[in-house]
C-alpha cells in the first residue's frame, strides 16, 4: 500500500496528509476548498520547518515529504489508483455519511475506506456503502505528527483482513495502534469528554476559576495541560458535537453537555481557533490570560 488519499485539508487532515507523506507514501490531498489547500500545505511546510530547525529531519526530508503530496479539490480526481481513504471531514454525521456514500461509488472496489471520526459510529457510516467489510475507524490524535495513538475502530462489519491491514499500516507510520469496538465515543472520548465536560460543570457551580481548575489537574493529576486548556484546544464546538453523540447514543444523562458549553459555542466563543475560550488568545496562542468573562 503506497497511494493514499485524505479528505479535509484541515488541522486533523493536513496532519495525517503529513505523517503519511513523511514515511513515504503518496498522498492525495481534498478538499472543496482550494484556499484550505492552501492553508492546509502552509501548516504542514510550517511543522515541517520546525523539525529541520529541531533536527528531527534534513531539509532533503522535508522536500521529499511535500513532494509526495498532490492536492485535488473533487473527490472523484483524487481518488483514482488509490488503496486508502482517510476521510477527516467535519465531525458532522450528515456529511461524513454524504462523503462515504460518494467515495463507495468512484473508488476501486478493493479500496479501503477508513474514517479519522472521533465519536460517529463506523456501523452508520459502513451502512452507506456496499463494502461494509471495508469500512473502519482510523482515529489520530491532534497533533498528528507527534502523536503516537492511533484508535483502530471496528464497525459491525469490518473484517479481519482490513482491521489487521490498517494495524500494520498504523505501525510503519511509528503510531501505536490500538483496537477497540464501535460504540459511541470509542475510548478516548467517552473518558476524555465527560471529565472536560465535569470541568465546566465545576466552573459553571463555582467551585474555582480557571486557572484553579486547570492548576489542580496539572499539578494534582500530573496532566500536561489542564482540562479547560484542552478543551480551548480541541475546540469547545468539537467538544460539544462528540458529547451530542454520545448523549444521543447511551441517552445517559452523564454525557448531557454542560449548559456553559452550549452557550459558548452559540456566542462563537470556540477557543484557540476563534481567539477565545475559556482563556483569550488574541495576544497569543498559549493559555496565558483568561478571558474577561472567567476573569476576577
């Protein structure tokens, strides 16, 4: 397997366009959007310049890698000859399952079609096409350069064959793959997102500001970055969308999204990528101030 293809040219898949490009294969890069092409081959000559100047990688690497990546703005074009899909459009169930339903009919009938999802199940989405069997979850981690884990998803239907394909795959990429069944949230999110979600809910009752709540996680729980940090980072309208799912998919209460939340991402206060969340990053893109609305 040489030739692969990923759609959606942002964060999540500019960086698996990279990782995949950097260990060699040719990469197919869509996107509708030929300024998110753009910006998407921006991102990654930017991370790229960052590992020359660590000496992580030579300048030849670097070239090598933006070499093996072609960007095409229709699906049907920058399908052709290829033996994975890596799907990482919009966490938006409506569209992924437009996105498959499309790639099931212009794709060679042996490619494999995989899903970078976060929470939307690989059944639905598998049930769209004729090759169900072929259809798996293939969920990175943000940053996907340096990020070792890859959640290797099984839908209902998906093979032996394909699941063992895409863990060998994940591996010569320098990922450590991990499998795990199909239910809402997977792992990662269905631990990682209810404890974001009780630290909003900690914020919302006034137990302690922001700063208060990320400083005890990081100290307390030796986490790298406190939990309303993480979810300014991941994106409080990605945060909310994977709790929607989960809450639809177990109706349990406990995955219901925290009121602060929905009214965040209503006001358009989505974190890193607005300016603004839970701290401002008008100034810069560390947690360094927290936003006048949390402020004392």
């Amino acid at each position: 397997m040489k030739n692969i293809a990923v759609i959606g040219a942002g964060t999540m898949g500019n960086g698996i366009a990279h990782t995949f490009a950097q260990s060699g294969f040719k990469v197919k890069l869509i996107d509708i959007s030929e300024a998110s092409l753009e910006r998407g081959l921006a991102t990654i000559s930017k991370n790229l310049d960052r590992m020359v100047s660590k000496e992580k990688i030579t300048e030849s690497d670097k070239e090598s890698t933006l070499n093996n990546i072609s960007t095409f703005t229709k699906i049907e074009d920058g399908v052709k000859d290829v033996e994975l899909v890596v799907e990482a459009a919009t966490e938006n169930v409506d569209l992924k399952l437009k996105i498959f339903k499309q790639l099931d009919e212009v794709c060679g009938k042996d490619t494999i079609l995989a899903t970078n999802t976060s929470s939307i199940s690989i059944t639905q989405i598998a049930a769209v096409t004729s090759r169900a069997e072929k259809v798996i979850g293939m969920h990175f981690m943000n940053p996907v350069p340096i990020m070792k884990l890859v959640e290797i998803i099984r839908g209902y239907n998906t093979s032996d064959e394909v699941t063992n394909t895409i863990m060998e795959l994940s591996k010569t990429l320098g990922k450590v793959p991990t499998e795990v069944n199909d239910y809402p949230g997977f792992v990662a999110n269905r631990i990682l997102m209810p404890m974001l979600n009780e630290s909003i809910e900690t914020l919302y009752n006034g137990v302690a500001g922001v700063e208060e709540i990320d400083t005890v996680m990081k100290l307390g729980m030796a986490h790298p970055m406190g939990p309303l940090q993480l979810a300014d980072f991941i994106g409080l309208d990605v945060c909310l969308s994977i709790l929607n799912v989960m809450y639809d998919g177990f109706k349990n209460p406990k995955y219901a999204p925290c009121p602060l939340l929905v009214n965040m991402v209503q006001a358009g206060k989505l974190g890193v990528k607005s300016g603004e969340g839970f701290y401002d990053y008008s100034e810069s893109r560390k947690a360094e101030k927290v936003s006048r609305q949390f402020a004392k």
